[in-house]
C-alpha cells in the first residue's frame, strides 16, 4: 500500500506524526476545524487560521498555500504568502500555484516544520506489463486518461465484444455508438443504440488518471455494484458495469433533456421558483432514497462481508442532475451516483481532489473540504440546497471571487442569505432555505425526508 506519513521535526508538535494510506484533504492552520491544528498561542502566532492545503494521493502529494500572511516554506523556499500591495492582475496570476512534495522534503510554517516520509508500493503487474510494451512496442507505456481519447477506447472494446464473444463485455455487445453527449474529468458520455431492437442508452467511460492495477480495478467495481441498488425514479438506473484493461464502463439510462445546469443556462441563468422547487424535491426524494437504501452485502478489502445501509453522492451539482420529459414535465435523474468516492477509494482519481483541474467546490459544504473523505449523508443534503440556490438566483451560496482561493473561499466565508440576492422569495420558504445551507459548526439537515417535510409544511 501506497503511504505518506507527515513527521513533525521543529516546534512544540516535534515528534508528531500523521499518516495517509487514502485520499485526503488536509488544511493546517490554527482554525479549531483544521485537521492538522497548531496550538493558537504566541509560539504560533505566525500561523494563520486557514493557512495551507494539502492534496493527498498516496504516494502523491502536494501542497499550497492559502495566501497565508507569513508564507510557507518548502526546502528553504518560500512557495506563497499573501501580499496586501499586489495588484489585482498580479494576483490573479498568482492564484493557487501547488507545490508537489517528495519523500524527505520539509515544508515549514511559523517555527513548526513537518517532514514528507513517502512509501510507494511496487505493482509487480504493472511493471511487467510495461516491460512487455515496451519490448513489443518501443517506448509505449500504459497509458492515462490525459494522453488517451475514450472514444477510441470504447469503440476498441464494441470490437472486441463483437469478435470474442467476451464475457466481460458482454453489456456492450451490439452497441454502436451514436453521438457523444459530454465530456467529464474522467473520461466521456456517449449515445449508444443497440443492433437489434434500437434501444438506446448512455454508455458512459471512465479512464482512471493513474496507472491502475487489479486490486484498485477490483475495488471499484466492487464500490460501484451498489450503485444497481438504487433503483428510483429520481435516479439514473445503471444497468451493466465493467472494465476491460484500464477502461470502466457504465451503461446507464439515456436522459434525452440534458443536464441542470445546460437548463439554467438555456433559461438566462435562473429558473421560475416554482420549476426550481418541484426539481429540488425530486432530487431530495431520490437522495432519500439512497441514503436510505439496504445495502445486503459489500465486500471489503480484505474479502469480509458486511451489510451497510445508503450511498451517498459525494459530488451533486447541476452538471450531473440530468433530466427527461414526462408528459411535457421535467423528471429529475440523479447521475454518478458513488461514482466519485469509489474511484478515490480505488485510487484511481490521482491528484484531482483540490488541484486547478479539479473544478470547484461551490456545491460543497465546509466538512468536504476541512476532509474530503467527510461523506456523511448530509453533504449531498447541502449540495441540494446549493443547487437550489444556484436555480433561483443564478450564484453560489457563497461568493467566490478569482482574487480568492475557492477551497479558502469555502472554509472563510458565510453563506448569503438567499434573499439578499432574490427578495421575491417568500421569507419562510427562505428561512427553511438558508437553515439547510448551515454547514457550521455541522451542517443543519442530517436528513432529505426532514428537508422534503419542512419544505412542504411552507409551498
Ligand atoms: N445518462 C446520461 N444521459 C444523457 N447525457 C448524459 C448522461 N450522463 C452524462 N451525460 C452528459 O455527459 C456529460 C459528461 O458527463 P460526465 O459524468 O462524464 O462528466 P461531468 O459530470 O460533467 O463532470 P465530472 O467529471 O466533474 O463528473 C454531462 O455533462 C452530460 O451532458
Ligand atoms: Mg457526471
């Protein structure tokens, strides 16, 4: 197993150590939620609050400082600090460089200097399958999502359905691909029809960002089996789920009317209130559903079974709220359900979590980003308050500007009252609406029915 351990070797934490085996954020400051604190007296003064984010993906990780008043260090070297004269273009350049750490690098902040400790564990598979490409093909080498195009990809694997009678592609065989309907971070949404009986679904690719091997290979398709279980309405039935090399494949319902946000965008940039709260309690029914479900049987790690009750999401936002029409009215699906906490949990995401490629957290609640591994019930109950937000008024609960790290963003500001922007909003509707949009010190709703009832009790 890949590992980081964090050693602390000056100030009064010296001895201290932290480690990382998965997937993680990790703020340091002097702020009472950071997960690595430094003691708020004059010893560390010099620390601010929020004051540098790591980005952990063992054996990757990096670091980057959050405009904090006195820098951080790494080697010697001073990698970011707030500056107060620095003009507005100026800043704008300088926003969130990452620094990537390796083992023995020292990163200092105030008198507390922590030192990176990295082991990395050697796929035997992957190194002989490299040997064996690089033998019978020059310098190819396995290859990642940044350098290869997931249609050629999957129209590689139709092919192979065809010809082998493959068992593993057996839910692709006769499909055609007919359009592509988007492209993500981790691959593409493709229209495919089938051969025989014309039916159509959404064929969806995921190249992983890092080399995989079978464990993690065997992880995910574990974590991603229970994503079937959810079978509602209000969510995106997955029907097959596969992997042929470092391909995985999802085929899924074909939802003809797009996403949320292509809708928000398509009406100006907000919808009706009216609109905007039939979607908000489809999505809440679906997140109940979910959060709810019995999950019989999930296999661990280490090959012991457990049972579990409810998925969560991890990552709603507009952009995978897909819809279909219903008699001439829109029908909220759910997409991705699990999908981004089962390819972090496989480490198969790389380094994405915070990083310039990795979007924004504008539809996540503080404890996603204080802990990106937070992924309690309640942080896609927020996520659907956001969402709700951004249908009426066209922002974000908080308010991002580009002069200002969005992850820093997340953590310092206060969410706006929703009717600061749209006064139309009736006052109890609002009320109801900013409460499920308190993410401190814990987010207000634990629960989508509680949401759904006290909505209901105002419209
Ligand atoms: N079931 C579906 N039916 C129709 N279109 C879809 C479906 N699923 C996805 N799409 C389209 O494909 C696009 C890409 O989806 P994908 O899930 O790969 O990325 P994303 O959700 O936009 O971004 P991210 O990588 O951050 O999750 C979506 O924006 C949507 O337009
Ligand atoms: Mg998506």
């Amino acid at each position: 197993m890949n590992k980081i351990t964090l050693k602390v070797i000056q100030g009064s934490l010296t001895g201290k150590t932290y480690h990382f085996e998965e997937r993680a954020t990790c703020v340091i400051g002097r702020a009472l939620d950071c997960n690595i604190l430094l003691p708020d007296d004059q010893a560390h003064s010099t620390i601010s609050r929020y004051h540098c984010l790591l980005d952990i993906s063992p054996p990757e990780l990096c670091i980057r400082d959050f405009g904090s008043l006195n820098g951080t260090y790494v080697n010697g070297e001073k990698i970011g600090q707030r500056d107060i004269a620095c003009d507005l273009n100026k800043a704008k350049q300088m926003i969130y460089p990452e620094y990537d750490l390796q083992h023995n690098d020292c990163f200092k902040l105030g008198e507390s200097i922590f030192q990176v400790a990295i082991e990395k564990e050697e796929t035997p598979e992957i190194n002989q399958l490299n040997n064996n490409l690089n033998n019978e093909q020059g310098t190819q080498k396995i290859t990642t999502s940044q350098s290869v195009d997931p249609l050629d990809k999957i129209n590689l694997l139709l092919g192979k359905a065809d010809d082998d009678n493959n068992d593993e592609l057996i839910a692709i065989k006769g499909y055609n691909i007919v359009s592509e309907l988007g492209k993500g971070s981790m691959g593409a949404v493709y229209l495919a029809k089938k051969e025989d009986d014309d039916k159509q679904i959404a064929l969806k690719v995921m190249l992983p960002k890092v080399e995989s091997d079978p464990k993690a290979r065997g992880q995910f398709i574990r974590e991603t089996k229970n994503t079937k279980l959810l079978d509602h309405n209000n969510i995106v039935r997955v029907y097959d789920i596969g992997c042929y090399d470092d391909t995985f494949f999802f085929t899924t319902d074909y939802c003809e009317a797009g996403t949320l946000s292509s809708l928000i965008k398509q009406s100006g940039g907000k919808l009706p209130l009216f609109e905007a709260l039939k979607l908000l309690l489809q999505i809440l029914s679906g997140l109940e559903f979910a959060h709810t479900v019995p999950i019989p049987v999930i296999v661990l790690a280490n090959g012991k079974k457990t049972s579990a009750t409810g998925l969560v999401h991890r990552d709603l936002k507009p952009g995978n709220i897909m819809l279909t029409k219903v008699n001439g009215e829109l029908c909220v699906k759910i997409a991705d359900f699990g999908l981004a906490k089962a390819f972090d949990v496989a480490g198969l995401s790389g380094r994405t979590a915070t990083g310039v490629s990795a979007g924004t957290p504008f539809y996540m609640p503080r404890q996603q980003v204080i802990n990106f591994k937070f992924a309690k019930p309640e942080v896609d109950i927020w996520a659907a308050a956001a969402t709700f937000y951004k249908m009426v008024t066209g922002k974000h609960p908080r308010k991002y500007t580009k002069e200002s790290d969005p992850w820093l963003t997340t953590l310092k500001s206060p969410v706006i009252p929703i009717r600061s922007y749209e006064p139309s909003i009736p006052e109890v509707l609002a009320e109801i609406i900013d409460q499920a949009l308190v993410d401190q010190p814990e987010i207000y709703y634990k629960s989508a029915a509680q949401f759904k009832e006290d909505l209901l009790k105002v419209i």
